[in-house]
C-alpha cells in the first residue's frame, strides 16, 4: 500500500494553487511537530512526573493541568519559531501573544488554539486532543500584531484542525478544500493520510451532552434529548448516548460514525462553557466542510461576531439533520 504523509498530501494540495506561497503549507507542518511533541508527552505521561495539576489558574479560572502548560509552550515555541505568524492567541494565557520578531512581524497570520483539550480526562487515560484555528491578520504586514487580528468571525477561518490522542494519534484539518485526517505511524514518526475526505454519514443516532445538565438546561435542549431517547423509526430503536468530555474525542467519534454533539447554555452560564475562537469556530469549519453544521441553537457559529479573545458560546454541532432537529426544539420553545 502506498503511503502519503501529510506533508507530501499539503504539497500537492499545495500545487493546486498556483499564486500560494508556501507559508500555509509550513505553518501547517510547523504545527504537526508541535501535535508530535505534545503526543510524545502525553504517551508517556504516566512514567513522567507529567500527571496531575499543576498549581495554577488560567484566565477563565480553571486548574491548569501540567499538561495544558507543557503543549501550550510547545505551540507556541513551534509557531514563534517557525515564522509564519505574527501573533498567537491561546485558551491558557489571558492575553494574545504579538511576536517582536523580524520575520514574525511579517508573516500574514495569526494562529489560536486549544493546546489540549479535555484536560480531565489527562490522569484517568482517556482521549484529549489539541484545537487550532488559523486567520489571515488584519494589521498591516510589519506591524505587531493586534487584537483585530484575532477577533475574526469563523467564517473568515483559512484553515482549522484538531489532533487527537486516543488509541491512535490523529491530526484532521481542513483549509477550506475538503476534511481529511492523518494517522500518526509511531514507527517512522509521519502522519500518514489515513481519512482522505470526511464526511459526516448521512444518517447519525448517537447524541452527546453532559445529561447531569438537563435540569439547568432550557426546555428546547430537554425536548431534543427526549426526542432522542424516543424509537427512531430507521433503526427500531432509541438513539445511542455517548459523552467523553474531551470536545475533541465526542467530535471526532460524531464525524466518523454520525451523531451530534451540545453544549448549551445553562441557567448559571447562558454562554454555556466552550469558547468560540479556539473551541467552536475550528469545529464548525472542518463541521461544515464534511457536510455537517454547527450552531449556538439559532444562529451559525462561524457568523458570530468575536467580542472577547476567550468569548464563550453554546455549540451545536455535527451530523446536519441532527443540528436542524435540535435547532426546530430550540426555536418551539423560544
Ligand atoms: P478544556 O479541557 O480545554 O478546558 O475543555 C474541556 C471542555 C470540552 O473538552 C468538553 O467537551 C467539556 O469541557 C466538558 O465539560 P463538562 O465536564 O462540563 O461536561
Ligand atoms: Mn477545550
Ligand atoms: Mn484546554
């Protein structure tokens, strides 16, 4: 069997477009060291003094995990390094980083990103990933980036991805052409293209939310869920409940085998918990991109207007009829 490895696959998807430069196809293999490095730490991370909380808060008041540190430093070394954006913003730091440097100061992108996503999950062995979104900057190429730069809408998103690691290491990006997803070979250390062309399946049974929520939910998300719990006609039976709580692992799981993934806003936090520029945004573009959809119950995700680096939003997100069916319960009971 022949093998492509992702950067053989961006330098023929490269070809495709004749005025490129090449600066997207580097930021996107800049990014897959990180996503190797990260995957090394986390592999290990029960033989290393790696486990476990490391003492800190971030900006949304949450424990950071050592972990959470340890690959948003590796990000963000990889992308300063690398040249190819001006600036990074990222879910463990308050402020958005502007790099001082020459060739940084003239690169044409900004990068934000979840560094690792589900922290959790970290010490009990279960699935966590990392999120990254990637913007064209809207300062002057020279000039330090600014907040402008990272207060896009999603829609303006050049490429988005997510690595996973689970039982295999996955990286799954999509630069507005398409979804495909890579596998990691730990033998050669390559991703390798693995899932050329995701599309979520036509028809998903599975739904996933936080249940212990239901009570402070509003009644549209109730009545969605209950409606999944009904007999679907196709199958002869209810829909199937699965929740990680790792975003990263209930997507990647909704994208191959069809199904949707809520996090609403509940009476305590209206805005519900994800955040819009480093969660929902990238997920809603490589959504789109296989054919599914993603909303906060009314509205397109990617359409929202960015007020705030660490803005939150409900998300709705994954197999298209599924986003619908919760979107007609959210708009009854409105
Ligand atoms: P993070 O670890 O980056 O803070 O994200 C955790 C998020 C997301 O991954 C997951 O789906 C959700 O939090 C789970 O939240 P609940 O525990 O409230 O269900
Ligand atoms: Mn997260
Ligand atoms: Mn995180």
């Amino acid at each position: 069997m022949s093998m492509v490895t992702l950067n053989e696959f961006i330098m023929e998807r490269q070809a495709d477009f004749p005025f490129a430069s090449g600066d997207l196809s580097r930021l996107l293999a800049d990014i897959s060291i990180a996503a190797k490095i990260i995957n090394h730490k986390v592999n290990k991370a029960g033989l290393q003094d790696i486990l476990g909380a490391e003492g800190t808060t971030n900006v949304q008041g949450e424990t950071q995990m050592k972990l959470d540190v340890f690959s948003d430093q590796a990000l963000l070394n990889a992308v300063k390094w690398g040249g190819q954006v001006c600036g990074a913003g990222s879910e463990e730091n308050e402020k958005y980083f502007a790099f001082d440097l020459e060739h940084c100061r003239k690169a044409k992108y900004v990068i934000l990103f979840d560094p690792l996503d589900g922290s959790s999950n970290i010490d009990v062995n279960v699935s966590i990933g990392t999120i990254f979104s990637i913007l064209r900057r809207t300062s002057a190429v020279g000039d330090l980036a600014n907040i402008n730069d990272f207060l896009q809408k999603g829609s303006e998103q050049v490429a988005a991805g997510y690595v996973i690691y689970g039982s295999s290491t996955m990286l799954v990006y999509t630069t507005g052409h398409g979804v495909n997803g890579f596998t990691l070979e730990p033998s050669i250390g390559e991703f390798c293209l693995s899932h050329a062309n995701m599309h979520f399946p036509e028809h998903g049974n599975i739904y996933s939310i936080n249940e212990g929520n239901m009570s402070i939910c509003e009644k549209g998300v109730r009545d969605f869920v209950e409606w999944c719990k009904d007999i679907d006609k196709k199958t002869n039976r209810p829909f199937t409940a699965r929740y990680i709580g790792s975003l990263v692992a209930d997507f990647h799981r909704n994208l191959i085998k069809g199904g949707v993934y809520i996090y609403p806003g509940t009476k305590k936090n209206p805005e519900g918990k994800l955040r819009l520029q480093y969660e929902c945004n990238p997920l809603a573009f490589i959504a789109e991109q296989a054919g599914g959809k993603a909303s906060d119950g009314k509205n397109r995700i990617m359409e929202l207007p960015p007020k705030e680096l660490h803005q939150r939003t409900p998300l709705f997100i994954g197999s298209k009829h599924l986003v619908e069916k919760a979107e007609e319960f959210i708009q009854k009971n409105s």
